[in-house]
C-alpha cells in the first residue's frame, strides 16, 4: 500500500458514518421512516472502511507526489461509491450507475441531478444530497493541503509561511480548515434563518453556498427566496467560496498583517467590482442589476444556481466568468483569476518586448511588489492548455450522444468547472437520467478532472510515459 496514503482518507470516511448517523437521528426526529434503513447500511460500511484504513500498515517514508496524486484520485472514485448506497438503496428505485453519477456530481460539487422532480424526495434524502457537497468541498479543501508541494510559491505563502510541510504543519492547517469551513457553515445558516428562509432550507443551502455546489432542497429557488433583501443577501453569501477561506482568518488573526497573504483577495476585490462595475453600466438597462448581481456571484463561485429569471443575452459572458473562477484556496472552482491574469500580463510583455526591445518590462502583480515567477507561468499555461484538451475531448463524446451544440458546448464548460447547468447558461432543463450509460461514465470522468487540479493529470501522464 506504498502507493496509497489511505490513512488520510479514513479521517473522510469517519466522517461519512458521522453524517450518516445524523440522518438516522434526523429521520427518527421527523418520522422519517421510508429511507431509513439505507442510512444504517452507509454508516456501518463508512466506519469499518475508515478504521481499517485507519488501521492498515503502509510503509513509513514520506509519500512522493505522485502516491499522493493517487491518493486523491482514489478518494474521489471510493467516496462516492459509499455516498452513494442511501441513493441507490432508497424507494426511487436508481440504477447503480444513477445513484452513483449523483454522489459523484454532488461530491465534486457540480450539482448535475438525475432527479427531474426535487418535491418527489423525502427530507432525509434532500439532506443528504447536500452532506454529500459538504464533504466534497471539506475533501477538497484538504487536498490541496495534500498537495501542496506542485503548486506556486506565492500561492503556498498565502497559506502559511511554511514551504514544505511537516506531519504538524499538515495538521495544523487541517484542523483551522475544518473550522473555519464548519464556522462558516453555521455563519451562513444562521444568516439565513435571520433574513427568514425556514431551517431546513438554510441548512441545505449553507451546505450547498460553503461547497460551491449545485444542489438544492426545492426544483426552484425562487419560491425560496421572495424578497429583494433576500436576493441580496444571497448573492453576498455566495462570494464567500469565491474568496479564499482563510481571508476572514488572516485579516482578524494575523498579528503581522504582511500584505502578501491578502494579495490573491485584494485582486479579487478589484476584479469583482470591475465586473460589477460593467454589468451595472452595460446590462442593467431593464432595471434587473439585482438579479445580474445574483448571476455574477452564482457564476464566479461556480455555484451556478439561478433564480427563474430568462437573461439569454448574459448566458455567454456568466459562462466568461465560470471559466476564469476566483480564489484557489477555495471550494469554488474554474482556472482561477490570478492564474489567468498573470498568464496574460506576462504574455503580453514578452510580446511587447519584441517590439520594443529597448523597453524594460517588469512582470509584476498589480499594486503590489510580487513578482510573477517563469516557471509559474509554465505550469499556468500547462493548466490552460490541459483544459483546452479536455473540453474539446468531452465536447467530442457529447457530441457522439446526439446532443446538440449549444447544450454541448456549455455542458462541458460546466462539467470541467464544476458548475451546475441552470437558465443563467440557457441550459436548466436537462435529463441526466435518460443519458446513455456511456455519456454517464464521460460525466464522471470530467467532474472528477475538474475538482482535481489540472497540473495533476500531467504529472500522473509524466509518470506512466515518461519513465525517467
């Protein structure tokens, strides 16, 4: 078991069987009864899984890149299958391959559904579905500590001074990324209820707003959120996943405020409100900014949800806004603003330098003295172009299951981000559960590219074609 840290994965599994057992305690609280014994079934398999990989001996060195890729990569193929059995064992009568395509997409924080009707399903199984995101989202977050190695240095110092970590450091952060996701859960709920959004539906929707899913406990979000206030306050919730979890942490903890840890924030601000700024003056016309301020914050933390709102002419700039996504350190995703821009700053002065060979130019982060580093920009065009492949590759599979070109097309942008289709991409009636199994497989395939960093699958084709 060299190959796999599956002692890192069992922390995840525990906490399936903890999720599971608030079911059961929540389904015997409600009488709740038609799906209760699948809970039984995942609890009992989520904790013999995590103690015997809790148990099981691996061989003490420290685990290269590669063993953790794999890592990763196994707890996004394993996961879901046990997320999967109060989905496939429930009354709805899912195939397997049903049951697990929406594990997959809610623990990939996506948020496909093969549900055409959310009404039909029970409480206990709507929450569920958003412990699924939950998870998800916390997974995520710690694989990126776990891979912490493949990144940037820029983006490591805006975690923590460390460079390399320990065994005490990795838990350290993992312990403070708990927390805040947790605290941030709680603080989103609580919010809700205070802006009179009943229990249940805050307790989902804070699951599904802190994990940048898709899934929600009604089939539409307007009968849910009523008022303008309401709408607003949503909106200013979903930025949270587009900042960096550790931005509120950093900015009332840190005692040496060094502005190097704000720097990825600071230039999300700017960009937010450049965004902002341009819908209000171009796309406001009809007195609707509330609902394009809904659809700007759904779209750049790729959430993706909407409200029943018909904006065709905005489907192609929000998907813009998908593709580019926000802060890395973070559950949203998309190939992440800073990347994009420094890409394009340094692309553009190597151009001008040869046309203005005389001229200095210095690549640098706006407003501040950060420089961009070359072998950065090697691994952010690695990660554009890796998207590029993989959207024309799904592009072609779709393509191949006789669906036509608009849905195609956007689908697989939203597939690699992420995202859930909903009307602000001109694409919210979709039948996932009358898809070819083939077409399923596809799906999968992708949303778990798209929740794993895309360096990584370089580094995974490095090591099986190149053998030195």
């Amino acid at each position: 078991m060299s190959l796999f840290r599956v002692k890192y994965l069992s922390f995840f599994f525990i906490l399936i069987s903890f999720f599971s057992f608030f079911n059961i305690i929540y389904s015997y609280y409600f009488n709740l009864y038609l799906n209760l014994d699948t809970y039984y079934f995942s609890f009992g398999l989520s904790i013999l899984i995590g103690l015997v990989f809790y148990k099981l001996k691996v061989i003490e060195k420290k685990p290269n890149i590669f063993e953790k890729i794999l890592t990763i990569l196994l707890g996004y193929l394993l996961m879901p299958l046990v997320l999967s059995i109060p989905l496939y064992l429930s009354i709805y009568n899912l195939t397997f391959l049903n049951a697990y395509f929406e594990a997959v997409s809610g623990f990939t924080s996506t948020g496909f559904t093969i549900f055409n009707n959310i009404k039909h399903i029970d409480q206990g199984l709507i929450l569920w579905r958003s412990s699924i995101q939950w998870i998800g989202g916390l997974y995520f977050l710690y694989s990126i500590i776990f891979l912490i190695d493949i990144y940037d240095e820029s983006l490591k110092k805006s975690l923590t001074n460390f460079l390399s970590f320990n065994t005490s450091e990795v838990l350290k952060q993992a312990i403070k990324i708990f927390l805040l996701y947790s605290g941030l859960t709680i603080f989103i709920f609580i919010v809700l209820n205070i802006f009179g959004v009943r229990y249940f539906n805050s307790l989902n929707l804070a699951m599904t707003i802190i994990s940048s899913g898709g899934f929600l406990p009604v089939n539409d979000l307007s009968s849910i959120l009523i008022y303008n206030s309401q709408i607003v306050i949503f909106s200013l919730l979903m930025l949270i996943p587009f900042f960096s979890i550790f931005f509120i942490y950093n900015l009332i903890f840190l005692r040496n405020k060094n502005l190097n840890f704000f720097y990825e924030d600071f230039h999300l601000f700017v960009y937010l409100i450049l965004v902002l700024s341009i819908f209000f003056v171009f796309f406001s016309y009809d007195n609707n900014f509330i609902y394009s301020f809904f659809s700007i914050s759904s779209s750049i933390s790729n959430i993706g949800i909407s409200l029943n709102i018909n904006q065709p002419n905005l489907n192609f700039i929000l998907l813009i806004l998908v593709i580019i996504g926000g802060s890395f350190f973070s559950t949203g995703s998309g190939l992440r603003f800073l990347k994009i821009y420094s890409l394009m700053k340094y692309s553009l002065n190597q151009i001008l330098s040869f046309s203005r060979p005389k001229n200095v130019f210095i690549n640098k982060l706006l407003f501040l003295n950060i420089n961009i580093d070359v072998k950065d920009i090697n691994k952010y065009f690695l990660t554009v172009l890796i998207f590029i492949i993989s959207f024309f590759t799904l592009n072609i599979f779709l393509s191949l299951s006789d669906i036509n070109f608009n849905h195609t097309f956007t689908l697989s942008i939203l597939t690699l981000m992420n995202t859930v289709n909903s009307s602000a991409y001109g694409i919210s009636e979709f039948d996932y559960q009358n898809l070819h199994f083939l077409t399923k497989f596809f799906l999968i395939f992708f949303m778990i590219i798209g929740r794993v960093e895309l360096l990584t699958l370089l580094l995974v084709v490095k090591k099986f074609l190149f053998k030195n």
